[in-house]
C-alpha cells in the first residue's frame, strides 16, 4: 500500500539522527564544575579512587573550576603541585561547558606524547562516564585522537609542539595543562599561551584557564601587616624561569590558608613550615615519622597522622586569601584583592589528601642525600608546589658557626683591640632587633652585645628605651662611634612616606645615628644622600643625611668572614654564650645565581633580622674607614731606648737601662761668641 499524499516515510537510522540532534541541542540549566563533576562523574574501577567523583576531597580546586566558568576574568591561572587533583578539576570544567553551554575548547598539553597516552583517554573516560555526555557524543569516523564532537561542538587536543593546532578554529574556553613543559617557541611561531590566547580574540566571554607545577627561580616572602599572613612577593621578571610562576604572580595572587586548630590563626602552609629534626644526619625513614609542622604565627606544633584526618580538617577551613585581604574576628575574609585581569591561585603540597606530611618529607630527605639538584628540584616542584632556586655560595651551617666564629670572651665588655664600636637596627612592626660590635685591626670585630626591644615602633616608647639601653650607653668607657637605623620598614601608616620614626630618632641623635636604606645593587658600597623633610612633611632647614647601602657588597663581606683562617688577622668573632637562634640568621640568606644572570640573596629561613644588623653595623664601620686600619708597623729598638714590658706596658727602671750603657765620653764646652759692638746714631 502506498503512502497517503503529504507523508514522508521515516527511516529507523532517521529516527536517531534526530533523538540525537535533540539531546545535543537540549540546554541544561549552568551549575558550578565542581558540583557537575559530584553529579555526574564516577572514577572507574581501575582508578585510584574507584567510585563517585568527591570534589572536596580536593577543596583547594574549588575556586578555580568556578572562575573558570563564571567567566569574569580573561585568564585564570593555578599553580600546584603534581597529581594533586587538578586534572580532574580541568575535566569537570570540560564536562559542564560542553554538557550546559556547548562552545568550542582548546585544549593544550606539554606534549604529543602526554597528548595521545594521557590525556586522550581520560577525555573518552569522561564522555563514557557521564551519561549525559555519552548520547551527545558524535562517534564514527568524525572522532578522532584529536578532535572531539559533543552537541554539535569540538573539543581539540593539541600540544605545545603543534603549531597548525594552536592556529585552528576559534574557541570560547582554552584550557593549558602543564604550562612550564610547553615548548618555549613552536616552530618560530612564538609563545604557545600567546598564541592560543589568540584563538578567542573574535569570541565574547573568552576564558583561558592555565594549570602547571611551577619550576625555577628566586621568590621571597613578605608579610602582610593587615592580615599577619605570609605571602609570596612579587620576583623581578628575571629573576623566575617558570612561566606559570610569571603568570601567577601577574595576577591576583590568592594563597591557600588554613585556620591553626590550636591558636585558631591563619596561616599560609609551605615547606618552609615542614620541620623534619635533624635534617642534616635523618633518613627518609626517621623523616616519615618524624616530620611534623609549625604554625608560623604562634609556634603550634601540628602532627599528621595515617588516615589524614587533620589534613582533611585543615582543608574543610581552607580559604583563598590575597594581599590587601584579611580575616576579621569571625574568620570572615574581608577586603578585596588587587584589581587585575587574571585571577591566579597557589597552593601548597602540604594541602594534598593524597600524601602525608612524613611522605613528602622522606621525598626531601631522600633528595637531599643523593646530592642530585635535579631531584631536590623534582620534589620542591612536584611534592610543594614550589620554586627551585639554584644553589650558590657556600653558605655554612649553623653548627659550624660555633667551631669557627665562636671566642671565649664575654658579652657586654669591651674586648681587647677594640678602636671604636658601631651598631646595627633592624626595625620591625612591634620590635627592635640590635646589634653593638667593636672594631680592631685589619677589621677584626667581636660582637659586643645584641637584642630586641619589644614595643610598638611607631610610638616613642621603644624609641626611648633605644636611646637609654643602647645609644647613650658606654661599654668600658667606650661610646658607640656610629649607628644605622634602616629605614625601609616604616612604622605607622605606609602613606606617611618619609615621616617616620626612624628619621624623627635620627634627627634627635644626629651625632652617631644614621637612617638607611638597602638596594641590591649601587655604585658605591656605601653613599649619603641629604634629605630635608621634616616629620611634619614641610620643608626642614637643617637635612637629614641617608645613608644608600648596597646589601649585596655587605652580606657578602659578612658571610666572607664567617670561615676566616685562623692565622689571619681580621676575624669576625661572636662571645661565647651566644645564643642558637642567632647563629641561625646569620646564614639565613644564600647568595645565589639569578637564571636570567647575575646574583641574588634568597631568604634560607623567615628570620634574618641578625644578619641585615651585622650588614648595617659593617656599613657604619666602612664609612668609619675600617678597611683602612691596620696595626703600625714595629720599628727596631734603638740600643738606647728603654725597653717596654711585653705585658705590663711599663717602661723598664731608668737605673737598669743607664747600667747597661757605656760610659759616654766627656764633651768640650763650646767656645762664647764675640760679643758684638753697639751703634749710637748721632742723628738729632
């Protein structure tokens, strides 16, 4: 029987194309990746984790899935460490986009290798998993290693060595996994990120997101005064090899904290808070078991244990935070990060739920005591999320300090050979750290007296007691010759820019204290420059000399005399009760080879106030001429001159020395001059 006039016959095959233009075209209402992955996600039984897919397992990953979706920033960028959860969080915001809002995405990997027998699979792993992905997926011939079709869109895999890939069709999400793999120029074309960022120059709303463990350079830490928090500061361009370090530190610069279960502070983990006992002489064994951390704020020791509850629980208080963002009473953020077109993260190793604290510290051990850089490098990146930076100068260990710089002498006496004493002032927010050393010969020095006034620096008190403890007082009946405040931390509001204290101070005892400042490198290894602004802002009649030290000439000649041949004179001695934690900052900070050329100080341990006051009580010395002093030179003894006592000073007995002369001769007495006549003029 034919068919009636105006029917069409429809095709079984028919039938599914258009179920399945159906699905594709069907539009899901938005949810956050995060949530889409808990859904719809399921680890097969061949993963680590078999079972539903658990995003909070890996909080930390959280904030940056949703920037990715939200789309309120160009560029997202996350810095973390290896196998800690970060491609999953790439595979949820693949999943979401390409499941509620179809749009083309790029993908970009370190290799066509991790391409090909990494990444592929588990792209196909993520379509076969989420059922709602599965019947929106178009398979055939059409799907290839490289190119994906779900409703209707493509999802591309390309890598860095791929420039015919990066140079394809347009794409709303660009997505590079592993940035510091990538290849630094592909094939002359230039940078990989740059060019995939030009794939979404015609497409609203386009969105990069970048993930990498970091890898080489020099980065500092800085304290916020508003938050307590330690955060990473901003490095000089060449001073950091690692491009997704450069991309991160070019944005927002959010920072994983946790809340201390003991003091109940906030706190930003790193390595840095790891204490493995006795580093130097453990194993990886003693580490695992060992190793614990310390809250940088108040001290609190935090042990791990097996299940990592505590590391679970430390994540369940984990908040990003930013420079210029602090927490209120009620540990609620507050403040807002600094305005920028990249929203970046870091967070440390130690927030990882799969590898205990112990683990990570045997990883160091074990690296240290192979004496391979490249494997201390592999964990620092890899296990903290960290920056390498290549070690240079041979910069003792503490213990060593007491075979080498340590004297039997006492604190606060002035030693024998002393010629004049200078000083050194570390300012902090709530303290005062000093130092008093005496200068001999061939710049030999012993430290005389060190400490910290506690008080808050921008009020009079701790000045007060400065002056009183240390800059009017005499040390055997000698006074201080010359002191240097530095001047670079300014106590109060940071607006008031040369009114602060350290001037006002310097201004009241301008006969020995100078204001300084440190810079990396100056022409000369010490300069003054006339300042005249009072602390009032105005115009002052009489300037305020600032001294210009350059640091790297002083912590270099410091560090120079800390194994100083014992023969040799122009020692550098401390007294022999001194304290551990002061040998500690005295090699707190290395002297290293930047990657882009020349030399830079890297910051060992957080605590190196000891060292900038022995760099500026040298400083003051050197404008003193101290190079200059050297002991005169001994003149043979005349057969008749009295002989001094080697240990008394006193001069031999005049009897004794005339006893041991010859008789001398008797001498002619000379003979009167003519007396000479007078003239009278007869003039008047």
């Amino acid at each position: 029987m034919k068919p009636s006039s105006g029917s069409t016959e429809r095709s079984p095959q028919g039938d599914a194309l258009l179920q399945r233009a159906r699905i594709s075209l069907r539009r899901t209402p938005r949810t956050e990746p995060h949530l889409w992955g808990k859904e719809n996600r399921v680890y097969p039984p061949h993963a680590g984790r078999p079972g539903k897919r658990d995003p909070f397992l890996t909080p930390y990953t959280i904030d940056f899935s949703r920037s990715v979706a939200t789309g309120l920033h160009p560029r997202v960028v996350l810095v973390m460490q290896s196998q800690g959860g970060k491609s999953e969080a790439l595979l949820d915001i693949i999943g979401e986009r390409l499941d509620n809002a179809p749009a083309p995405i790029l993908y970009l990997g370190p290799s066509k290798q991790f391409l090909t027998e990494q990444w592929e699979p588990r792209v196909m792993d993520l379509l076969d998993e989420a059922k709602t992905l599965k019947k929106k997926v178009s398979r055939g011939k059409g799907m290839t290693k490289t190119r994906k079709v779900i409703a209707g869109v493509a999802l591309r895999l390309a890598h860095g060595g791929s420039s015919t890939a990066l140079k394809s069709d347009p794409a709303s999400l660009g997505i590079t996994d592993e940035a510091d793999e990538l290849l630094a120029n592909v094939k002359g074309a230039g940078d990989p990120i740059t060019l995939l960022d030009r794939r979404g120059e015609t497409v609203p709303d386009f969105v990069h997101a970048i993930v990498s463990t970091p890898s080489e350079g020099i980065v500092q830490v800085e304290r916020c005064e508003k938050s307590g928090l330690d955060f990473w500061a901003v490095a000089d361009a060449d001073e950091i090899k690692s491009k997704i370090w450069s991309l991160w530190q070019s944005g927002t610069r959010h920072h994983w904290t946790w809340r201390c279960p003991s003091c109940g502070e906030r706190f930003i983990p790193r390595f840095e808070c790891l204490e493995i006992p006795d580093i130097k002489r453990t194993t990886a064994a003693r580490a695992k078991v060992e190793a614990h951390l310390v809250c940088p704020r108040n001290g609190c020791l935090l042990h791990d244990d097996v299940e990592g509850v505590l590391r679970q629980e430390l994540n369940r208080t984990g908040v990003f935070a930013a420079p210029g963002q602090w927490f209120d009473e009620n540990d609620e953020l507050q403040g807002a990060p600094e305005a920028s077109e990249t929203v970046s993260y870091w967070v440390s190793g130690l927030a990882s739920p799969f590898r205990s604290w112990g683990e990570r510290a045997a990883a160091y051990v074990a690296a240290i005591r192979s004496g391979n850089e490249q494997e201390v490098k592999g964990v620092l990146n890899g296990a903290f999320g960290e920056l390498w930076s290549p070690q240079g100068g041979d910069v003792p260990e503490w213990e060593e300090l007491q075979k080498t710089i340590v004297l039997p002498y006492p604190s606060m006496r002035r030693p024998v050979g002393a010629l004049y004493l200078t000083g050194g002032v570390d300012v902090q927010k709530m303290r005062l750290v000093y130092v008093v050393r005496a200068w001999g010969y061939s710049a030999e020095s012993w430290l005389v007296e060190k400490g910290e006034i506690w008080g808050d620096t921008s009020q009079d008190d701790v000045w007060n007691r400065l002056s009183a403890e240390v800059i009017e007082r005499e040390w055997d009946g000698m006074p201080l010759k010359r002191v240097f405040i530095d001047a670079g931390f300014r106590p109060g509001k940071k607006e008031m820019v040369p009114d602060h204290k350290v001037y006002e101070f310097c201004r009241r005892n301008a006969r020995i204290c100078f204001a300084t400042k440190g810079f990396d490198r100056r022409p000369e290894p010490v300069s003054v420059k006339r300042i005249d602004v009072n602390p009032k802002g105005a115009k002052s009649k009489f300037g305020l000399d600032l001294v210009r030290i350059d640091t790297d000439f002083t912590k270099s000649w410091v560090h120079a005399r800390l194994r100083w041949p014992d023969d040799q004179p122009g020692g550098w001695h401390v007294y022999e009760e001194i304290e551990e934690s002061y040998l500690r900052q005295i090699v707190s900070e290395a002297r290293i080879l930047k990657p882009g050329g020349g030399f830079a100080w890297i910051a060992k341990h957080r605590e190196n106030h000891f060292l900038d006051c022995e760099a500026m009580a040298f400083a003051a010395a050197f404008m003193l001429g101290v190079l200059r002093l050297f002991a005169p030179k001994r003149r043979e003894r005349r057969p008749d001159e009295p002989k001094r006592d080697t240990i008394r000073g006193a001069i031999e007995p005049a009897a004794a020395v005339r006893a041991e002369r010859p008789p001398s001769p008797p001498t002619a007495k000379p003979a009167a001059k003519p007396k000479r006549k007078a003239f009278v003029s007869s003039y008047m």
